[in-house]
C-alpha cells in the first residue's frame, strides 16, 4: 500500500497493491494492521455506499460537526467521481482550500479524508457508485453542508447549475461565509 499526501498533506490517497492475472486482479482494500503501520489508525464503524443515475450527480459538500465530525475513506466501486475535500480548520494554513482528485472503478485509489473537512463528488459517468469508511455515525443533529458552487471556495466542477443533478437539502446548502467555526487546526 502506498500513501501519497495531496496539496493538502492531511488529505491522502491511499494506493493498494493489485495483484492481476488472466482472471483480473485481486486488492486488499483495508486492512487494519497495515493502515495503523501507514498512520492512519482509525477506528472504522460504518460503511457507506452510494448509487447515482446520472452523470453529473453531485453529493456535499457535507460534513458532521464535533462531537461527530468524521474521517472518510472513500473509493469508487462503478464509474468515475471527482472527488472534493474543502478544509474547515480555522488556523490551518490551507483553511478554505480544497483539493479535487478523480477516482474511478478502473483503478485503485482510495482517498482519506480527516475530521474537519468538508466533502463532496460529482458523477463524470453514469451509475457511480461510492463505498466509504466512516468513524463515526451519522448524527443527524450534527449534519451541516457548504453550498456546492460558492464562489468563495472556487471549486472547479466539471458540472454547471444548468445540468446538475443535487438533491433538496443540497440546493439549500449555507454560503461558506455563513460557516460557524467547528474546528480548529493544531499541528
């Protein structure tokens, strides 16, 4: 497995080997022992996964506030995502960046995404479909969201407004100015 820092070095993916032969190839996804030997000791408690229709369905940017916030383990089991990882942190040197990597079924990146982020994908094929890690439940008292196109954030989806596919609750989502501070970055 090979761990590989983003532009934002607390945002990684994480490479699993694959082992192929005339059959396909065969990968150890997630192994605890192996993940805490890399750093990246969590304790997982829920898995998630995800079916979206159409290309260009877009997810988030959500997040769960303390004291639920979670650490993501995201990988693409069908299609293809771009996948968004915007930093809450105030005081972090890369509070309101974010970093944007393409994940896809046809190879083996996963990407880690820490408490005090926000997170979000968009669909680049039809019938994406997502698993992801979770170390902590969903807390419905504590689920929160940033507007998916705020101009403050500059996110470049390969999507606009005219031929987006959101749900309600993300149409809805709060401007990132109007964010409440929820994390804070210590080194």
């Amino acid at each position: 497995m090979e761990v590989i820092a983003t532009a934002i070095p607390d945002v990684c993916l994480v490479r699993p080997k694959r082992h192929g032969d005339p059959r396909g190839w065969f990968s150890e996804v997630w192994n605890r022992q192996r993940f805490a030997e890399a750093g990246l000791d969590f304790d997982w408690m829920q898995d998630n996964q995800s079916l979206s229709g159409p290309a260009g369905t877009l997810r988030g940017l959500h997040f769960q506030t303390p004291p639920f916030a979670q650490t993501k383990l995201v990988r693409v089991l069908a299609g293809a995502i771009l996948d968004v990882a915007v930093d809450l942190r105030r005081g972090s040197p890369w509070f309101g960046r974010h970093v944007a990597v393409e994940l896809s079924a046809g190879q083996p990146d996963q990407i880690l995404i820490p408490r005090g982020f926000a997170h979000g994908f968009v669909t680049l094929k039809p019938n994406t479909q997502v698993l992801y890690k979770v170390d902590a439940p969903y807390a419905p008292d504590h689920d929160a969201g940033i507007a998916w196109n705020d101009p403050d954030l500059a996110i470049a989806w390969p999507v606009g407004p005219e031929n987006v596919h959101l749900s309600d609750k993300d149409r809805r989502q709060p401007a990132w100015r109007e964010l409440p501070d929820a994390f804070s970055w210590s080194e």
